[in-house]
C-alpha cells in the first residue's frame, strides 16, 4: 500500500530523522505529532514526491492516488471558485468540456446517415458511460457541497478566485482537493483559516471519508475526533500508536514512566556493579570476578528515557493592579464601511474577573469587534473603560511588531520591572526559550516562536484586561498548554477570540457569539454552548438513527461488548508495561527473546482489540 522505510533526511550535517520506518494501512486516519521543527510537514513531503530522502525508500502502490494540501498556497486565478472547483477533478471536466463540445455539433449537422456522425453518437454515448462512473452527474452538488460546507455562501460561488483572501483560498484549494476523492489525503493544519463552524463540518467529512487520511493539526479536539492512529516524530525518532492523540499521551507517559523506573533500576545495578569492581580489583583471589563484572558493564545498554517535552516550569503572571467592578462598558456600539454594516446595536458589559470567548463565522465581524475595542478603529456609540483598567491587546499580527533585531532576552528585559527581572531566563524557559534561545535575534526565529515571545512579552506587563485575538496561531501543542495554563491562572479579565475549542474549554465562563450583524450573550462555557448550538442538527440525526435500530438488546449487546474490550486493552496494556519493564531489568539474552515474542503477541492481540472497538463506534 504505502511504506516508508529506513528513511533518513539530513540538513546541514544535522539529522532530521534517523532510520524510520513504518506503513500506511487502508482505512487508517492518521495523526502526526511533535513539537514545531520536528519534521512533521517534511514527512508529507516526502509522501508526495516534493522531497527525497537523504536515504531509504518511500514505495507507494501505482493504484494509490494521493492528494495534498500544504500550509501555504501559490495560486492565482480569476476564475469563479464553483468552476475553479469543478475543474480540480480534470477527468470529469475534460468530460464534460467533450460532451459539450459534441453536443453543440450535432445541432447543427444534418448528415444523420454518415458514417461520422453515427462515430459522433458513439463517442457521445462512451463519454455518458464514463461519467456516470464517476459519479460525474453529482459533481456541481458535491462541489456546492464541499464549498458551503467550509463557509461558503450561495451567491459566492459565482466570484472570482483572486477576489477572496489567503485564508478563504485555503478553503478553496481544500475543496478542490476533496473532490477528486484522492486514495491518501494529506493535510498541513487544514483548520488554521477556519472558524468553529467549518471545523466541525470538516470533522464530520474526514471522519467518514472512505480514504486514507495523513493529518497535522495543533487543534486537539480535531485529531481527536478524526484521527484512529497517533505517529510522533521526537527527536529523530518515530513512535507510533493505534490511538487517537489524546490516548497517544496516556499510554507514552505510561511508556516514559516504566523507561525511568527501569532507567532507575539500571543505574542502581551499575552503582553496585561498579562498587563491587572497585573493591576486588586489587585483590588477586578476586580480580578474575571483577574483570568479568566489568565486561557486563561493557555490554550493557543504557536504557533512554524519551522526553515528552512536559517537564517545564511553570509561568505565573505579575499581579495586576485591582480595576473597578466595571471593565468595560459598550452601549449603542455601530460599525459600517461604506454601506456594510458589520454590526449595530451592540450593547455589552464586563465585569471584573469574567473570562469571555468570542466566537463566530470567519467575516463575521469578531476581529472587527476587538479593533473597535481597543479603539484602532472609528465607531459609533459609546464604549467606557471601568476604573483603574489597564488594558493588553494581542492583535493577530502581533509577532510581527517585535524588534526584529534585539535578541530574544532584550526582548523580554525591556518589559520586565522589579523582581521579574531576576527571572527574565526562568521564565522564558517557561515559554520554551532555554539555554542559547535567549540570545538568538528576533529575525530568526520562526512563526511561532514569534507568537510565543510576543504572549510572553504581553503576560509580563500590569495589564488587569486582556483581549487575545487569536493568540494560538502557529502555537505547537506544548505552547497552547503553556498558554492555556498562563491564562486559566489569570486573576484579571480576558475577552479571546479563538477557533480552537480544546483551547477554549475549561478557560473561559461565557460566550460572545456575534452573527447576522449582531453579539448575542450565552452564561455557559464554549463546549456546552457549541454542543447546543451547533450540535443541535447532529442530535436530531442521531435521534433519526436511534428510531431506525430495531432491537434494544443489539444496542445493549454492543455496549457490553465495546466495555469488554475496553477492559481487555487496558488489561493488555497493564501486561506490555510488565513485559517491557522486565526486558529493560534482565541481562539474560534467552529471558529477552522469550519476552520479546510475548510482547510480540500482546501487541497483536492489541491492535485486533482496537480496530475491533474501532468497528463498534463506526
């Protein structure tokens, strides 16, 4: 199907990865993890041809179509997105392109009885053949379908390409992709561009997309709902899981905590071997004992604890200054550009200590509503900070405002007043800056990296109000964490606009949903607000599918069986932990054999008990 095998790439004498292998099965949906620079997008690259390994083979099946959608776009045109989406499946568009064009002939020919214009009826009846093959009767529906479904309106459809930005072409470019139905779908962060809405459509397509699905995303909840297999690239190593991400973390904590106890274990033995060498070495009756304990030490392999990237200190923001009961105070609030009235009527109040999520369709007016806020735009009504209200603003094109040539540490220290300014290195460590990091110039560093010195340089200052406008953007997983923990430890108050639901749950207490012009005030947290409200429709279908199960004693029966064989892989887990644990304690090389073949079966019969409940919740 699709394998790679012993692959190594090398940049600038520096090994990105070190002989890798591993294989794509059908139906797998897979999740690529690791930190930002991990080589995450270089695998999609080497899958699609765009790269060569420096060594080792990617063998793919001649029959295996492979489509993919990168981070970044090089694309102009002026055509209209509806035909710029059609003309992605080329096989049925030069279809349709030669049934029009023999359509159009035969209107206007009258030589019924020749020899070329029965040839013409022929070809005409082949060409309907093929199209009905592929599903070529369906294609402007799909293609609506598709187009919609990321966010799209009816009457957009007819405008041209070049009209729309880069992020709404990203959404284009996707579409085109999906409906050429590729064999393997690779995808690079295929949700930075899109709002809560769209995500979750996307989910549900991707979920029930018959193909095989590549996919790098730093939106947890996303690969959590698509995604039956986890492959984390760490430091030129691979490890792969048959699990979503979020059961990735537990097992390879469990895997890290077995490798330290086991790494702890071993160092014991080694003190105690090493001690006991030491004191016959100089005896003559015993130097044949201590040479042979020294050629075991000489033998042996250290065991290596992989790093998760977890062990890091935590950030705690400077105190603000106390505000008044009353943040802010919005009454009448208007905004218009010419004749489009972005929102009107707007009347909002914050209180002290309140965490808000705005959230919305992307062109809804959110980023809008922020610059309205912070006043970098003109408004109408009336907008009045409480007292004593400091406010911090994190605009989307924040990281692009730092100096481009102080370093990471100047940064940081111009901010920094009092006591913080003893901890400038502690706490960008916090922020993943540690040892030369500090010292490097802005102008190096990359996206994300920018992201996260602009949020730490923001956290640092006395600010007792903080409006966020997309501050995951470029943030790997460990960074949003890092954030995530900043925030939810944030004694002032905080408006963030975000797409990111996993980031959004569980920080903030109430919603700001602007639509149709208009910001509507939900008390409930993200998760519940979303499961309302855009969970509404998949609710109804689910009771539709619930009526139509005819048998009770099935659903239960599933039930039992899907908790049997939950049982039974935690079980399995238990018992690779045991066994893995054992290998890492012996020296005796018929124990490991013997060991490794019962590893061998565990995780065989593991991976039948996963696609098995795998089955049972498709």
């Amino acid at each position: 199907m699709l394998n790679l095998t012993n692959i190594t790439v090398s940049f600038g004498g520096r090994d990105l990865y070190k002989d890798i292998s591993f294989q794509i099965n059908p139906k797998d949906k897979i999740g690529i993890a690791g930190k930002n620079g991990a080589g995450k997008s270089t695998m999609l690259k080497l899958i699609v041809g765009e790269l060569i390994p420096t060594s080792g083979l990617v063998n793919i099946s001649k029959s295996l179509t492979i489509g993919y959608l990168p981070q970044e776009l090089n694309v102009s045109s002026k055509t209209p997105i509806l035909e710029e989406v059609l003309a992605a499946n080329k096989q049925v568009f030069k279809i349709n392109k030669r049934l029009e064009a023999i359509n159009k002939e035969l209107t206007v020919r009258e030589d019924y009885e020749s020899d070329a214009y029965m040839e013409l009826l022929n070809e005409l009846s082949d060409l309907n053949e093929e199209l009905l093959h592929h599903d070529g009767d369906n294609q402007l529906k799909e293609a609506e379908l598709l187009l919609k479904g990321l966010g799209f309106e009816q009457h957009e459809l007819q405008l041209p390409y070049s009209s729309f930005s880069g992020g709404w072409k990203m959404r284009v470019e996707l579409s085109k992709l999906l409906i050429q139905k590729p064999g393997v779908v690779l995808l690079d962060e295929p949700t930075n561009h899109l709002d809560i809405e769209s995500i979750q459509w996307l989910e549900k397509y991707l979920k029930q997309y018959a193909g095989i699905i590549l996919l790098i995303s730093h939106d947890r909840k996303f690969l959590d709902n698509i995604t039956n297999r986890t492959i984390e690239l760490s430091n030129g190593k691979l490890y792969d899981y048959k699990c979503n991400y979020s059961k990735y973390l537990v097992l390879r904590e469990e895997e890290i905590i077995t490798q330290l106890a086991a790494k702890k274990n071993q160092d014991k033995m080694v003190k105690h071997t090493q001690e006991l060498i030491n004191k016959f070495r100089a005896k003559k009756n015993k130097a044949a004992f201590a040479q042979s304990l020294i050629k075991k030490l000489d033998k042996l392999d250290d065991i290596e604890v992989d790093q998760m990237e977890k062990d890091r200190i935590k950030f705690q923001f400077p105190e603000p200054s106390h505000s008044g009961k009353e943040t802010i105070n919005i009454k009448g609030l208007k905004k218009q550009y010419d004749d489009k009235v972005v929102f009107r009527d707007v009347d909002l109040s914050i209180t002290r200590g309140e965490k808000i999520a705005l959230i919305g369709k992307n062109g809804m007016g959110k980023s809008t509503l922020i610059k309205t806020i912070v006043k970098d735009v003109d408004f109408d009504g009336s907008i009045q900070l409480g007292h004593h209200v400091m406010l911090g603003y994190f605009a989307q094109d924040e990281a692009h405002k730092l100096n481009p040539n102080k370093t990471v540490f100047e940064t940081i220290d111009d901010v920094a007043v009092g006591e913080i300014r003893k901890r400038v290195r502690q706490i960008l460590g916090s922020f993943l800056f540690s040892g030369e990091d500090s010292d490097k110039k802005v102008q190096v560093l990359s996206g994300g990296e920018k992201t996260r010195l602009s949020l730490c340089k923001l956290l640092l200052q006395p600010n007792n109000f903080l409006i966020l406008d997309e501050p995951t953007n470029h943030l790997d997983m460990v960074s949003k964490e890092i954030l995530k923990e900043a925030l939810a430890s944030y004694s002032g108050t905080l408006l963030i606009v975000s797409h990111d639901r996993d980031f959004l749950d569980g920080l903030t207490d109430r919603v700001y949903f602007i639509k149709d012009k208009d910001v509507k005030v939900y008390y409930e947290p993200v998760s519940q607000f979303i499961e309302s409200y855009y969970g509404a429709a998949a609710a109804i279908e689910q009771k539709q599918v619930v009526k139509k199960q005819p048998k009770k004693a099935n659903n239960k029966k599933s039930q039992n069986k899907q908790k049997s064989l939950e049982r039974k892989i935690t079980q399995l887990e238990e018992k690779q932990a045991d066994l893995e644990f054992q290998m890492y304690q012996t020296n005796d090389q018929e124990k490991i054999i013997e060991l490794q073949k019962q590893l061998k079966n565990v995780k065989t019969e593991m991976d039948a008990s996963f696609e098995a409940l795998m089955s049972l919740s498709d």
